[in-house]
C-alpha cells in the first residue's frame, strides 16, 4: 500500500506496527466495503436480469400475437381453398355436362 508518497517498505513496516485493534477495524472497514461493492455488483446483476426478463416477456408477447394473426390467415386461406375447391368442382361438372350436351348434338346432326 503506498500513501501518501511512502513507499511500500514504510507503508508495510507501519502496518506491521499497527495495534492489533486498529488493524482489525481497518480489515473490518475493508471487508465491509468489499460486501457493499458485491451488493451493488448483485443488485445491478439482477436489475439487468430483471430487465431482460421483461424484453422477453414482451418479445414472447409478440410472437404469440403473430403466431394467432397467422394461424387466423391459415384459417383464412383454408376457407378460400375449400370454396374455390367446390367451384372448381361445380365447373368440372358443368363442363362435363357441357361437353355431353355437344356430343349428343353431334350424334343428332350426323
């Protein structure tokens, strides 16, 4: 530890001299802002944890709403091809009467 311009060797002598009770309190001191800094690295740890959770949250939010506006387009488009499946039906049985109709009148003139 150098203070004050000391050099270590001084700074290292006079912590070897210290009172036992002041070098306690001075370890004390030292723990304790070590703990406050890990709270404060804990608690912005979850802050961000926290804040992530919520970006998820709301991409999830998201996702569930397009996955329904796209199951509702499926839905949509099953519809359409169910219809133009019966029309093309009914067109198919209209051009198959049709083109009886043009046969029998074939075999009528000949």
């Amino acid at each position: 530890r150098i203070s004050s311009g000391r050099s270590w060797r001084c700074s290292h002598i006079e912590e070897l001299t210290l009172d036992p009770e002041v070098k306690r309190r001075r370890i004390d001191r030292a723990c304790h802002l070590n703990s406050e800094a890990r709270i404060s690295l804990l608690t912005q740890r979850v802050d961000d944890l926290q804040s992530s959770k919520d970006d998820l949250n709301a991409e999830r939010r998201l996702a569930e709403e397009r996955a329904e506006a796209l199951q509702a387009h499926v839905l949509s488009l099953m519809q359409k091809i169910s219809e133009l499946q019966s029309s093309n039906d009914g067109l198919n049985e209209s051009s198959r009467r049709l083109a009886e109709e043009a046969a029998q009148q074939q075999l009528v003139r000949a």
